[in-house]
C-alpha cells in the first residue's frame, strides 16, 4: 500500500502536470465562451438515474440501489439530453457530464480509455447533423485558436506544435473499412494530419437511421496524428415506433427504458442532433502525451488499482 500511494503521489506532483492543467483550463474556458456566444445553456450533470446508455459495446455492471430503487451510474446523458431539448424555449444544452463505463480490461492499452471520464456532452434542438458538424468544426476551430494563443509558452514547453485546421475532410465508414480493414479508425487516424470525419456507423438505437435508404446519420471526428477518437453522435430518432423498433433490432430489454420510453410515446422528444467529446482525449491530444491518464491526476486506468 505505502508503495502504491508513493507512486500515485509522484504522478500527482509530476512538473509537466502545471502546463497540462493550464492548457486543459483553457481550452474548457473556450468551451464555455463559445457556448454562451450561441446561446447554448449550460445544463449541470446527472449521475444516478433508472436510465442510462446502453452503449454500443459491454461493460461491467454500474448500478446500485437506492430507496427500493435500481439507478444506474451514468454512462452517457444521451437519453437526458433529449428530454432536456424538448423544451421548446431551448436551442441547445451542453454538460460537461462525468462518464462511468467499466471497461474491460483490454481497454488499458489504447491509450483513450478511462474507467471515469468527462465529457461535453451537447445537443442542439432541431439540428441536422450538417448542423452538428458545422457547430463543432467552429468551436474545434475556436478551441484550438484560443490554446495555440493563450498557452503559447506553455505548449512550448511541452514541446507541442499545433496546427489550427482548414477543412474536416468527411469519410464513410463502409469505404474506410473496404481500404483499411476492421483497425480503419486507427489507420485513418495514424495518417491523418487534420481533423476528419467519420459517418454513417451501425450503433445505438438512439443514432437516426433512414427508414427509406437504410442510411445510419451519425458520425465520429477523429484526431489527427493517431489521436484517434475525439467525438461521437448523431441525429436522434424520436417516434416512439421507430425506437421501439430500433431497441428490437438491438435486443434491447425494452422494460429497463421503460420511463424512456413512457416520455417517448406522450410525444416528449423532438428531432435533434448532437455528439459529445472526451475532456481528457481533447487535453492528451492539445498537449501531445502518449496516454489519457498523463492528463489526469486521478486517472482510472482500466485493470490498474485504484488509490485515492
Ligand atoms: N455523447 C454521445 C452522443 O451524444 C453518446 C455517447 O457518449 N455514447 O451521441
């Protein structure tokens, strides 16, 4: 034990945490600045609640219970956000929403995976994914403006050189499969030198689908530099019928969404689009470190012990 808290108390007092820290306040400062700017509303986060994502991909159980009821640490605020942008003096949310999905362990080598993480998690009421995508490239532009400017020194000594982009170049997934193989993400990623796009993704039943052309409407952005991931989201289905077709798809246990499912079917949610990015991807890739939890002061590290 003694051993174990000496090594966590290294990680904590490590020298670059200084310029990383300050790099990360602003980067999230430009965050908030751009949302106010549009007038998207801050919204605080859920952590417990009967309803959470359900994923695209298994985890360990995260649940507990409470006053005889079962609640669920939050995956993602997905299935709030949507009820949130529901309310019609409202033109988007965004939280900067604390994220619980037990990874198994071969999540610990990918350099992006955390047991607890944040993201920014946003949804614009009536959007397009065009829509999406176009608000996003704006505020990465902004973000990356903001960084490059106020941190100069900082990413000096960091030894970090970034590049503000022009164009996001958008790819099909099927297409990148077809070049690269299952690994396309990494692949694309490790060649990339700017930002891109990834759409059309077979996933969670909340992502839109169009019933006539089959056609999946979400999308990742990628860093460049083999950063990989940076966001994920979609246009969102809202029609009680399609979901419950979507979750059957899926096999999905309808009755664990049940008051999903309730506000679904008296009309509750309208069209949407949104995504969310990883707070600590986005610091590991302004500052140029290997892993996520070189970012972190407390970082969860799939398969590793938790100290403090
Ligand atoms: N935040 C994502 C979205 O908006 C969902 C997720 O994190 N799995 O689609």
């Amino acid at each position: 034990m003694k051993e174990l808290v000496q090594k966590r108390l290294e990680h904590i007092r490590k020298e670059e945490f200084g310029d990383i820290l300050r790099v990360q306040s602003a980067a999230m400062k430009a965050v908030h600045d751009r949302m106010w700017k549009h007038r998207i509303a801050h919204l605080t986060p859920v952590m417990l609640s009967t309803i959470t994502d359900p994923l695209n991909h298994s985890v360990e159980d995260a649940s507990l219970h409470y006053g005889g009821q079962k609640l669920e640490l939050t995956k993602s605020m997905i299935l709030h956000k949507q009820l949130a942008v529901g309310r019609k003096d409202i033109k988007g949310i965004y939280i900067v929403s604390p994220n619980v999905r037990l990874e198994r362990g071969h999540c610990a080598s990918t350099g992006r995976h955390l047991l607890e993480f944040s993201q920014v998690d946003i949804e614009l009421r009536g959007a397009s994914a065009k829509d999406f995508m176009l608000f996003m490239e704006s505020l990465y532009v902004y973000v990356l403006t903001f960084v490059k400017r106020e941190c100069w020194e900082e990413l000096g000594r960091l030894g970090r050189e970034l590049k503000v982009p022009g164009a996001f170049p958008v790819y099909e997934s099927d297409a990148l499969r077809a070049e690269y193989g299952e690994d396309f993400e990494r692949i694309a990623s490790e060649k990339a030198e700017t930002p891109f796009w990834i759409t059309g993704y077979l996933r969670e039943f909340y992502d839109r689908q169009d019933p006539k052309s089959g056609k999946h409407i979400n999308y990742d952005l990628f860093y460049p530099e083999g950063f990989g991931e940076a966001l994920s989201g979609g246009e969102r289905e809202y029609e009680y019928s399609r979901i419950v077709q979507k979750m059957e798809e899926r096999k999905t246990d309808l009755s664990s969404f049940e008051p999903y499912l309730e506000a679904a079917r008296s009309g509750a949610l309208v069209p949407s689009a949104g995504g969310g990015f990883g707070v600590e991807r986005m610091v590991r890739y302004l500052t140029g470190r290997e892993h996520v939890k070189d970012v972190v002061l407390f970082p969860r590290v799939p398969g590793e012990e938790i100290v403090f």
